[in-house]
C-alpha cells in the first residue's frame, strides 16, 4: 500500500500465494532465471525452488520449465498454468488496491474517524505516545516552546529549535504527538517539600508493574485515562515502594519530549 495509507490488507491466493509469490513468478518470466528471480523477490534459490515445487503439487500442474543448453540457450519458463495463475492475480491485485483507494477516500470524509487513524498510525519505539492539541506556542530567534494540551487533561511541554517549530507548521489549536522514552521518565512517590525544575510533572496511580532480570515498566494510569510508562530499575521500584495502586509522579524534561504534527 502507499506509504502514509490508512488502509491495509493482504491479498492472498488460495490462502498462501501472496505477493511475494508472484513477485517471484513475474520476475522468472521477465528474467527467465530462477537465481535472477529470486534475488529479485527476495528469496534465496533454494526457497525460490522450495515455492514453485510445493504451489505446483498443489495446483497438480508444474508451474516452471526448465531447459539447458540448445540453441537458445538453457533457462527457466512459466508454464501456461502459472502464466494464467499470475495474470489473474494481477487483475485481482488491481481491483483490491482500487478498493483501498475507494475505502480511503471514505474515510477522508470522516473527519473524527479520519484524524483518529492518522495518530494511530505513527510507527515508533518511543512507548509514550499522548495525542493533543497546542495550547501554546512560544517561538524565539534560536529555540521555542510548546504546550500540549492532553486529550484526558493535563499538559505536556517540550522545547525544540525554532527551525523544528516552523518546520512542524506550529500553531495554536493545531493537533500534534507527544512522544517520551520510557528511560527518560523519572518516578517520584514523595517530593517531601522540595520542587523540581523538569516542566512536566503527570501525576496518576500505578497500574501495572512487568518485572525484568534487570529493569522493570511501571505504568502509570491518569486522571483523564492516558497511561505513562516509565522504564527504571528494579532497585528503585523496591525503594519506592511501589505497588498497583501507589500514587507517583513521571517527571521529565521538556527536551525529552518530541512533537510529531501533520504538515
């Protein structure tokens, strides 16, 4: 599918024969080489061979033949069987892409639905992800601000350089992405009177704990719903006592933060 499609599904023949499959065989017919062909699709020789001999059992029909030496030399073909096999995938692989175009533009016309898929469609490592509208914006010559306001409630403020701010098309009301590493979460359980300089302080309940050998996730649930994991060491999930139900703080840095925002 087009790359930023909301949209995805994959057409197989006969509950196996995928793209990969034919890729293959219209690589062999445009190459007449099996090596040539599955470099091409990205399979080794052997697998190639592996493919064409088990979908050619199974269609009770060879799908390849080979020929060595001769006047024209030696070579691998598809048979009348596998050439029929690939024109109709082909036709079938026209008709399913015109019905994702068809699906995606029906979409477009949803705008909540529409909106909703595109920050769900992010593909990151960053485990924090709060989706939110800019609530401010402060921009000068070399760095700016934004805060985010969450969905759920509370905000999240990251600092960038102005050029990432223009770039992004930053303004207030518009929609964006906060995105934070787990490691880059501190946990607090007690400030005992003393106030920290990190601008983002998200307060919640914890809510799950996954043991590692070395390191744990501590998930913290917020007011609003929206869930915070922190990544820290097992050593200090033991001095902060924490438990499914232990109230804490994520603190982190404002530079820890990334904004994501559609152009």
């Amino acid at each position: 599918m087009p790359h930023g499609s909301l949209l995805s599904a994959e057409l197989k023949l006969a509950g196996r024969l995928d793209a990969r499959f034919f890729a293959l065989l219209d690589a062999l017919k445009q190459t007449g080489s099996i090596n040539r062909a599955a470099r091409t699709a990205g399979l080794s020789y052997k697998g190639a061979w592996l493919l064409l001999e088990t979908a050619g059992n199974l269609a009770h029909a060879p799908l390849v033949e080979t020929a060595t030496g001769g006047a024209g030399g030696g070579g691998t073909r598809l048979t009348e069987a596998a050439l029929a096999l690939l024109a109709a995938w082909q036709q079938l692989r026209a008709e399913h892409d015109e019905f994702i175009r068809a699906q995606e533009a029906r979409l477009a016309s949803m705008p909540a639905l529409h909106g909703l898929l595109r920050r769900m469609s992010m593909k990151t490592s960053a485990r924090n992800q709060f989706a939110g509208t800019v609530a401010a914006l402060e921009v000068g010559p070399v760095s700016a601000e934004v805060t985010i306001a969450l969905r759920g409630g509370g905000e999240i403020t990251a600092t960038m350089t102005s050029a990432a701010a223009k770039r992004l098309k930053l303004k207030k009301g518009k929609e964006a992405l906060a995105l934070v590493k787990a490691p880059a979460i501190v946990l607090v359980t007690d400030f005992a009177g003393w106030q920290l300089s990190a601008r983002n302080q998200l307060a919640g309940t914890v809510s799950r704990i996954e043991r590692g050998a070395v390191s744990s996730l501590v998930v913290l649930t917020l007011p609003g719903g929206a869930a915070v994991t922190a990544t820290i060491t097992n050593e200090s999930v033991e001095a902060l006592g924490l438990a499914v139900g232990t109230p804490a703080t994520a603190v982190f840095k404002a530079y820890s933060v990334l904004v994501a925002a559609q152009p």
